[in-house]
C-alpha cells in the first residue's frame, strides 16, 4: 500500500469514528425519554440498570449470532475487561444516583466533566500531549451543556437535597465516565470488536448490578407491558447501538476526541424531552445546542 493510500484509509477511518461518535452520543441522549416512565412508576435505578444492560446483553448475543461472530473472551483481556465493567457500573450508577439530587439539565453538565478528566489523565498517566483545538472544544462544548442545563433548566436541585453531596457524587460519574473512555482506548480491550467489547461490558455490569439490587432489597420483577416496552427502548437504543458506535469511535478517534462528540448526548436529550414530554425550549437551550454543534466541528474539521 503506498503513502498515499494509507493517508486516505486512515482519514477514512478518522471519519467513519467521528460519524460514530456522533452517531453514539445521539442514541445516549434517549436515556431520559425510556428511563423517565420505569422511574416513575417506581422501579429503583438499580434494577432499572439491570434490566437495562440485561436486554441489552441478550439483543447483542442475538445479533452476534446472526452475523456468526463470537464473542468469546479472550484470556488476555479478561483482567481489563473487568476492571471496563466496574468503571462503567460506576459511572453509570453515580449519574443515576445523581437524580436524586438535581434536575437532568444540571446533572448533565456536571457529568460533562468527563472530557476534562479524559485530558488529565492521559496527560498525567499517559504523558500525552493535548491539543489546543481539543481544550477550545472541551470548553466551548461545557459552555453550552451549561446553557441547556443551567440557564436554560428549571430550578436546578431538588427540595431538601444536600447540594454538596449532589455535586461530589455527578463530578465523580464524570471521572469514573473518563476513565473507562481511556481504559478502553489503552488496554487490550482496544483490540476486540466493537460487539464483543460491548457484549462483556454490558452482561458484566448486569451482574453487578443484579447483585446490589437483590442485596439491597431493590429488586423487582416487571410484568407491565408498557414499562417493559421502554426497557427494550433503553436496551436497544441507547445502551446496544450507542454503546458500539461509541466504542468504535474510541478506537478510531481516541478517548478525547471521542468524550467531545459526546457533547451531541444532553442536546439530544433536551431535544427530545422537548417533543416527547413538553418541556421548555427557550434561547439559552437554543444557544447551548449551537455551542455544542460548533464543538463538535471544531472535532471534524481539525485535521481536514
């Protein structure tokens, strides 16, 4: 293959995982619209977590069968492996637990941490160095996850919450979130297809979280129809399909590039929550959307 060729494969590969990542964080930005109705009807977030990553566990094994593809482990990643599931637990959870301390806008933005926790730790674990365009995107786009969840929110935390508990325990999904975008970009796991990464990932933390829901008295079995429609939702949707365009993004785009384009997640759920539960749409929201847009170009246009 000439020079030529592998410059233009690789700015191929650049741009199927922006598409990706793009891609990926549209799909998270479901999370609220099928995770809303479960919550409100009663079922604790771990055993909506559970159920979650079940389903979703279950849709891939299908999907890798149909296609042929094996998703055995292989020995040599089965120690990072776990390690990718329990930060994902992490984060998720964290986020989740989150809630209950303020609204989803503010949660958003306090999540949206996680780029910058990319950068510092591949730049102090890591000794890599980060480019200027990435921390004007980071900045911008945590710019405009503060006019969709602040300016442009209702009151941001909850009745009686305890604001600093709040705040350490969404800031911490942030950290955990950034950490397992750089676990998967500098491990073994970096190696494995985007569905088997996703089928360990997932059916792993259906485990751990099966385990706390059943400890902590939590766990409970859903029958209800409408309830288990939004389940599959939440599987299919926004854990299966944005799973593996995110983890394909990682691998194509690295861990910072790829944690910016997640920037597109709260705007699609704004959006989103804007049309499915009437929700305001105002000129902070608006303008937050724009700034993440220009983020998220910034990321595209970078090396043209």
């Amino acid at each position: 293959m000439s020079q030529k060729d592998k410059m233009q494969n690789s700015v191929a590969l650049r741009l199927k995982g922006i598409i990706a990542g793009i891609i990926g964080a549209g799909f998270f930005g479901f999370i609220p619209v099928f995770s809303k109705p479960v919550l409100s009807a009663g079922v604790s977030p771990t055993c909506l977590l559970f159920y979650r990553f079940a389903i979703a566990s279950l849709i891939i094994a299908i999907m890798s069968g149909v296609r042929r593809e094996s998703i055995t482990l292989p020995k040599n990643c089965r120690k990072c492996m776990s390690l990718i599931a329990v930060l994902y637990c992490f984060s998720g959870g964290f986020l989740v637990w989150g809630f209950n301390f303020m609204s989803g806008g503010v949660t958003e933005v306090l999540h949206f941490t996680y780029p910058v926790w990319v950068m510092l730790i591949l730049l102090i674990f890591f000794k890599e160095k980060i480019r200027i365009s990435s921390a004007i995107a980071i900045i911008i786009a945590i710019v405009g996850i503060y006019c969709l969840g602040v300016l442009g929110g209702s009151d941001a935390f909850m009745p009686g919450a305890n604001r600093v508990a709040g705040v350490v325990i969404v800031v911490t999904s942030g950290l955990v979130c950034g950490s397992y975008i750089v676990a998967i970009n500098k491990s073994n796991a970096r190696d494995l297809s985007s569905m088997r990464l996703s089928f360990w990932m997932l059916s792993l933390s259906a485990v751990i979280f099966l385990f706390v829901s059943l400890v902590s008295g939590t766990f409970q079995v859903i029958s209800d129809i409408y309830l288990l429609g939004n389940l599959v939702g939440l599987a299919l949707v926004a854990t299966v399909l944005s799973n593996v365009f995110q983890v394909y993004s990682i691998k194509y785009i690295g861990s910072t590039q790829a944690a910016i384009l997640g920037a597109v997640e709260p705007a699609t759920g704004v959006v989103m929550c804007v049309i499915l539960f009437d929700e305001v749409l105002n000129t902070p929201i608006l303008i937050g959307i724009a700034l993440i847009f220009v983020a998220v170009m910034i990321v595209v246009t970078r090396n043209k």
